[in-house]
C-alpha cells in the first residue's frame, strides 16, 4: 500500500519512528519541567501567586474583559462578512463606476496595517462614536477586505454552467449572484471564513492600544496588582486564546472535511 508521495513506512521505519517520536516526547517533557523549575525558583508560581492571582476579584474582572472581547469581536465578524459580501459582489460588477471604487478600497484596507488602521480611526473618531465602535470600524475595513477578497474567490469558483443555466432561464446578474453564485461560494469557503474569524478574535487585542477594556489590557493590569503574577495571569489567558483559537480551528477543519466529502 502506498500513498501519493511516499511508500508506506516498514516495520524498520515505524520502530524508528517511534524512537524519535519517545525521544523528542522526553525532551521536550525535560525542557517543560526546567522551565517549571526555574519559574518555581523566580517565585512566579507559588502557592501564593496562585491564590493571589486567581482571587474572585480578579477573576471577575478578567471574564469583564473576556467579555467585552468576545463582543467586540462577534460584533466585528458579523459587520466583516456583510462588508466582505457587498464589496466582492461590488468588484465584480459590469459597470465601472461600482468595481473601480470597491477595488479601491479593498487594496487600500488590505494593505494598511492594522496597527495603524485602529490608530487612525480611533484618533478621528473617538470622540463622535466612542472606543468600541472605533474598534469594530478598524477591524470591519481591514478583515471586510480580506473576506472580500475570499468571498470573490467563492464566487469565481462556481462552475460557469450554473451562471450559463440562469442566465437561460432569465435571471438577471444580481438574481445570479444572490440566488445562485453567492450561497454556494459561502458554502466552498466556510472553512476560510471561519478562519479568518479566528483571526479577527485574535485582532481585538490591538484594542489595548486605544484603551479598550479587553481581556489583554485587563491581564496586564491584574499582573501588575499581583506580586509575581504576571507569569501565571498572562500564561492563563494565552490557554484561553488557545482553547477559543483551537475550538475555532477544529471546527473550520470539519466543514471542509465534510464540504469535500459531499462534493466527492
């Protein structure tokens, strides 16, 4: 039995395998339990660093900024694939004076780090629409292009005879592109949406920036309450991110599993 690129592995190749696989297993369990030690050594993770830390006050106000992360970023995944949507369907519109300007702005979002996307909007209108809306508008503008760009992908990948089959029928192109090429492009690139989701989660932390309470800016002021905390604080929210990230990950990795197992 043999797969595309390689022979499957002999009994010689497996017992080798497994060799490395128990000698990198035990070394990297000896480089875990050094950094333990010495974190141990330091004072970072003691007893009393672990019940300072994880006081109910502080807990508290950790889950506030989780909170107030978790909505800013539903808030922008959900504008995010709204503009997405209607600037991809912009691009590939007949008439120029509508593909011109969303190409415009797509390249211009996209290539403006975010940084100073959050910066500047934040700057220009923090007095008018208030913090949060600052940074949904910042992560809408560059993650919106981003999606944009995914979804015209999608809409590109149809194959040419579902809009030949339409236009017989005598769809007009916005009737195709709602009807038809636009929820099966939603249903090729799930998997990549979810994705990037994952990705503008991530992006709420650059809310720190402009004095956003979420959950970083909030870890760094717990770390700086706790004597020796900010090892623990800061490793404790990082394993948050990771479970939310992985969770997210996973389940992108079965659609597109799924997806592909429907169109075979």
């Amino acid at each position: 039995m043999s797969t595309v690129l390689f022979d499957a592995p002999g009994p010689r190749a497996k017992r080798r395998h497994r060799q490395l696989a128990a000698t990198f297993s035990v070394s990297l369990g000896l480089i875990l339990a050094w950094v333990i030690w010495r974190l141990i050594e330091a004072g970072s993770l003691t007893p009393v660093v672990f019940n300072d830390t994880f006081q109910n006050s502080n807990i508290e106000f950790l889950l506030g900024g989780l909170a107030s992360t978790l909505t800013a970023a539903a808030l922008a995944i959900v504008t995010s694939i709204f503009f997405g949507m209607l600037f991809a369907v912009a691009r590939l519109s007949d008439r120029g004076w509508v593909s011109w300007p969303a190409v415009a702005v797509i390249e211009f979002f996209r290539a403006v780090p975010l940084v100073l996307l959050v910066i500047g909007v934040w700057s220009s209108y923090k007095n008018t629409i208030g913090t949060l809306a600052c940074l949904i508008l910042a992560l809408t503008l560059y993650n919106g292009s981003v999606l944009a760009e995914v979804f015209r992908a999608g809409l590109q990948a149809v194959p040419k005879g579902q809009s030949e089959a339409a236009y017989a029928i005598g769809l007009r192109k916005s009737q195709l592109t709602r009807l038809v090429l636009l929820p099966q492009a939603v249903k090729v690139m799930l998997p990549t949406i979810i994705s990037q989701c994952a990705i503008i989660l991530k992006d709420t932390s650059l809310g720190y920036i402009i004095l956003y309470p979420e959950v970083v800016r909030r870890t760094k002021q717990v770390a700086n309450f706790v004597p020796n905390g900010a090892v623990l604080t800061y490793l404790t929210i990082a394993v948050v991110f990771i479970l939310i990230n992985y969770a997210l990950s996973t389940l992108a990795h079965r659609l597109e599993t799924r997806l592909s197992s429907t169109r075979e």
